[in-house]
C-alpha cells in the first residue's frame, strides 16, 4: 500500500469517527465534522474577503477622479455586499438547510433586531452622511452644545471645535483642538444639530474685543490693531481684516477686531493670543493704555456743624 492510499484511507477514517460525534436537534444532525467544516470555510471566507477588500481599497484610492467621501462610501458598500455574498455562499457550501432552523432563527433574528437596533442605525447614518457629503474627513465641525466633544466652549467663548478624521462603520471620529479624539455615533450627527465650518468654504471669521482707554488717540489704535492683524502670516488679506467702535463703555470705548482664517483646525486660541499679544506690544510703544476695572473711593471731609 503506497503513502497516499495510507493518507486517503486515514482521511476518510477520521471524516467518518468526526461525523459519528455529534448529536440530534430534531430533524437535524450536528456533527463534529460539521462544526469543523463550518470553521474552515468561514475562516477562508474571512480571508478571500479581507483580500478582496485591501485590492479594492488599493484600487479605490488610485483613482483621482473620486473625493475622500466617494471613497469611503464606496468601501462601505462593497463590504456589506462582499460580507452578504460570503455569508450566503458560505451556507450553500456548507449545505445547511434554512428551512430546519426556521423557528429558531426566527427568535434569534428578533432578539438580535432589537439588540443591534443602535448599530444597523449608526451603520445607515453613516453610510447617509457619506451620501449626501454634509460631513467629510477633514470637516471642522461643531456637535451640539460641543458636550460630546468634551465640553460646551473654551477660553474666549470659542466653540469647542473638532476635526472629522475619520468616518466610521459605527462612529465619527473626531479630534479636538486639545488632541483628544471623540467617537461621536453617526446618528447622533443626524439628530443634534451640527455646525460643519469646512461645509462651503473653509474660511472662519474670529471677533477679538479690544478696550482702549478714553484719553488715547482712537484713531491711532484702530491702526495698530489693523497693522498687527494684516502681520499675521495666517489672517487672509481678502476679506481684510476690520475694526469698530461698539460701544462707549464705563471705563473704556470697546473695541472689536474682525478677521478671517482659513484653517480652523491649526486653532482658534492660538491665533486668538498671537494677535492680542502684538497689539499689547504696539500699544505700549505707542503709549495707548487698555484700562482695567478699578475701584475709586473718595473722602469728603463731615461739616462740623452738621
């Protein structure tokens, strides 16, 4: 008997003792054999499709005539359909009878409905946000009051903004200007509203109020304030930037500088203290003074006949 007769033989003998160990459901037989089969094929399934995907997505991202946000949507739906015809062919194979496991699955398929009630919704409103673009990697964007992204606003009343890196199967993952990163669920981006700073045009105005003292020369340091924001290698000069007297305020006749930037996501108090900075330093040479809140008190001296 040669080597591969003794193999076939030793094969079969061990199909035969694996499919002898099992045990009845009704009408049903599980077997060892059959759990064993089962493993294999779904495990080289798993594998034709994580292939399948790493070609697609090499594919995918060699076209330049598709954004980041076709991509991805792309992807997305080539896996569910990729995971769907797996799963499918994986049972033909496997030739499992459907009909036999009707009641069962039936239960099983409710329970996990309603178990994975949140996933299937975060999975659609991920795959609509990609859909109609509103929200694309890269987006500067505001969630809400800002609660989910760590807090309502920062210093200076800046929103607490946060930049989409990645869209998800479950989540949008955004990282904050304090490099904390948010897994925000899809759905909640379809049922809070959202301020998406990069929908249109990535430009963002910044509003810095400015107090100058009454007896200083007004007019002077609207200059400087200008001087100082046009200096500013990330101020953009068209819209330029502007000043305005507010209001005439009890110590001081406020001011509000106005100015656009075209990356949020390199900060907002950043630029906020650069610019404040060097009005601060103008403003000592030129000898303007910012007034600060103080308290008089004055004496006057009781009539002695009174």
């Amino acid at each position: 008997m040669s080597v591969e007769t003794g193999l076939r033989e030793g094969f079969a003998r061990t199909v035969t003792l694996m499919k002898d160990i099992g045990l009845d459901v009704g009408s049903y037989r599980l077997s060892l054999y059959g759990l064993f089969s089962a493993i294999v094929v779904a495990i080289l399934l798993w594998i034709a499709v994580k292939l399948t995907m790493r070609a697609l997505k090499w594919l995918l991202r060699r076209n330049s005539q598709i954004d980041e946000a076709q991509r991805l949507l792309a992807e997305k739906l080539i896996a569910i359909a990729l995971f769907t015809l797996a799963l499918l062919f994986g049972i033909d194979l496997l030739g499992i009878d459907l009909t036999a496991l009707a009641v069962f699955s039936g239960a099983a398929g409710l329970a996990i409905g309603f178990g994975l009630q949140k996933t299937v919704g975060n999975l659609i409103a991920g795959i609509i946000l990609l859909m109609d673009r509103s929200i694309k990697p890269g987006d500067v964007i505001v969630v809400g009051d800002g609660s989910s992204m760590g807090g309502t606003t920062g210093p200076g009343n800046i929103p607490n903004v946060g930049r989409v890196a990645k869209i998800g199967v479950r989540a949008v993952n955004v990282v904050t200007r304090d490099g904390k990163k948010h897994l925000i669920p899809n759905e909640l981006l379809m049922t809070q509203p959202v301020e998406n700073w990069s929908y249109s045009s990535r430009d963002v105005r910044v509003r810095l109020h400015i107090p100058v003292a009454y007896e200083c020369d007004l007019r002077a340091a609207q200059a400087i304030i200008i001087d100082v924001a046009k200096s500013n290698p990330r101020i953009l000069n068209e819209p330029e930037p502007a000043v305005w007297i507010t209001a005439f305020g009890e110590r001081a006749v406020e001011h509000e500088l106005r100015f656009w930037i075209s990356d949020p996501e390199s900060g907002l108090g950043n630029i906020q203290g650069e610019v404040f900075l060097g009005i601060w330093d103008r403003f000592n040479e030129a000898g303007i003074r910012i007034p600060y809140p103080r308290t008089e008190v004055r004496l006057v001296e009781r009539d002695a006949d009174a």
